[in-house]
C-alpha cells in the first residue's frame, strides 16, 4: 500500500485552492475578451473597453458573492458573539441617541414613535457610512489580490458592499422585531414592502459613492480618515437623530437636508414602516436621480484609473 508524503499533499491542497479562486476570477472564456488572439498582442493590464469592462465584472459575480460571504464569515469568528454584534451596535448606539436627544435634550417632541424613528435612522445610516468607508479602503486592503490575480478592480468595492447587503438581512429582521416589540407598537400595511425598492436604490447609491472614494483613497491613502469624519457630519444632516422641524425656521439648510440621498432614503422607510404611507413622487425621482447618477459617475471614475491599481 502506498501512501503521499504529507508535503505532497499540502501541495495539493494548496493547488486545489488555487484552482478555485482561478474558477472564480476568471470564469469561461469568451471568444471576445481574448487577450492573445491569432492577428495581435493586448498589453496584460491594459484598461478594457468600457463595455467589455462591465461585462468583465458580471462574469465575475460569482466571484464577488464568494468574497462577500467569506469575509461575512470570517468577520463573525473575530469576537465572542460574532455577527450578534451587527444587531447590538446599532441597538447599542439607538440607546445612546435615545438618552441623549429623547430624555436629555427633548428631541422626541412632536414624534409619535420616536423609538422607532431613532432605530430606522441609526440601522439605515449605519449600514450607508460602512458600505462607503470599507468600500473606500478596498484598494488598500486588496493588494496582495491585485498582484496576484488580473480581474476588474471595481469587483473589490462592490464586494464590500454585498458583504455589507448580506449583514443587512439579519440588521433588518431585529429592527423588525425591535419595533415590534417596543412600545408604541405600529399596525404594519402592505406598504411596509416599499423598504425593498428603497433599500435597493440605496445600495446602488452608496455603491457608487464606494467606487469613486476607493480610487482616491487608492491614490491618497489618508482620504480614507477624512471619510470617516465627513460620514459623522453626515449623520447629523440626514435627519438620523431629530425631526426636520427643528429647521423650520432655516429653510436653506432645510432645503440642504432634504435633498440630502441619505434622509431621502431614511424618510422614504419611515414614511412606509411607521406611518403606513407611500413616499412622494418626487422622492422616488430624487432617490433614483441619485442612484442611478452616483453609480454611473463612480464606476466610470474609477474605471479610468484601472490600470494604476496594480502599481507598487
């Protein structure tokens, strides 16, 4: 009988693992992204097309739902309650903001359910600031990829973001049974299915937003402390802790807050969860204008810069 030596089978393993990732990132060819053809040359690294480009990025899908779910996963093992922590952050923090802007500074006057209304506003923005702040940091913290592998690099930001649409499912199911739960308790209609729409228009949002910040920070790593600060700016402007009246009598920084995307997309969830109402109109247009702008603007930013992510 005979036996493999165990190096022999660690190398096996390891080209195993190889082969997979090679799966994942480059997946069945297609005759029309042929880097070597019979009449010419490509240069290895060379920027794509910007069509080609796109559909780089959809054969790879696979590719980034792996990644996602991995560092999911990964995540999880790195503390005692692991993904427990994705529901007590934001718990955590939605008390803190209670005690302070519900029982000290009297913020709740003139909201009904102001539980619930603090908890959408400190889910859903907290869910925005991680997508754009590790979306930004992408680049950096997916070196040893980018030597090793040739892939799209927008595959590393949007990555995080469905890392982070996959943390949103289990976010979303204890914000449910929170507002359940804690009194005053709300009296569900269909409308409460428009969170879908919505939340989707604010994934391809902060998308966007993560692709154009990942190749600033590429080029100038310190942008990233910056984000961080700008995000905390933003969670006071975008209606998170205190009702829009507080403004009334300040109707261009009224106006500045309305048209801010994150409390559009806060408001619309709220308008449909807590009052059993549909959003106007012009929400959806502004939400989609957007989405839609901010994504086209950020992948065709970052696409310009494809071939420098590779650089030492």
């Amino acid at each position: 009988m005979t036996t493999t030596p165990s190096g022999a089978a660690g190398t096996q393993h390891g080209a195993a693992q190889s082969a997979d990732l090679n799966a994942l990132l480059f997946p069945t060819r297609d005759p029309n992204l042929e880097v070597v053809t019979s009449s010419r040359l490509t240069r290895v690294g060379a920027r794509p097309p910007f069509a080609t480009y796109l559909r780089m990025i959809w054969q790879r899908r696979h590719f980034l739902w792996a990644e996602a779910r991995a560092k999911v996963a990964s995540g999880s093992r790195e503390t005692l309650l692991g993904q427990a922590w994705l529901v007590l952050t934001p718990v955590l923090d939605g008390l803190v903001f209670f005690v302070m802007f519900g029982l000290v500074l009297r913020a709740n006057q003139g909201v009904e359910n102001f539980v619930g209304f603090l908890l959408i506003g400190v889910f859903l923005f907290g869910f925005a600031s991680r997508c754009i702040t590790n979306g930004s940091n992408a680049i950096s913290a997916g070196k040893n990829l980018i030597k090793a592998f040739q892939f799209p690099r927008a595959s590393l930001p949007i990555a995080v973001v469905l890392r982070e649409v996959l943390n949103l499912g289990i976010t979303l199911l204890a914000l449910g049974l929170l507002l359940l739960a804690i009194p005053p308790t709300e009296n569900w209609t269909w409308r409460v299915a428009l969170i879908v729409p919505t939340l989707a228009l604010l994934i391809v949002f902060v998308t966007g937003i993560a692709l154009f910040m990942a190749r600033l920070c590429a080029a100038v790593p310190d942008i990233h402390r910056v984000i961080s600060l700008v995000m905390r700016m933003l969670m006071w402007g975008s209606g998170v802790m205190f009702p829009l009246t507080r403004f009334e009598n300040q109707p261009g920084l009224l106006a500045v807050v309305r048209a801010n995307p994150l409390f559009i997309a806060i408001d619309m969830t709220r308008a449909a969860v807590l009052h059993g109402v549909t959003p106007p109109p012009s929400q959806w247009l502004a939400m989609t204008a957007w989405a839609v702008g901010t994504f086209t603007i950020g992948l065709v930013f970052f696409w310009h810069a494809e071939e420098s992510y590779g650089r030492a």
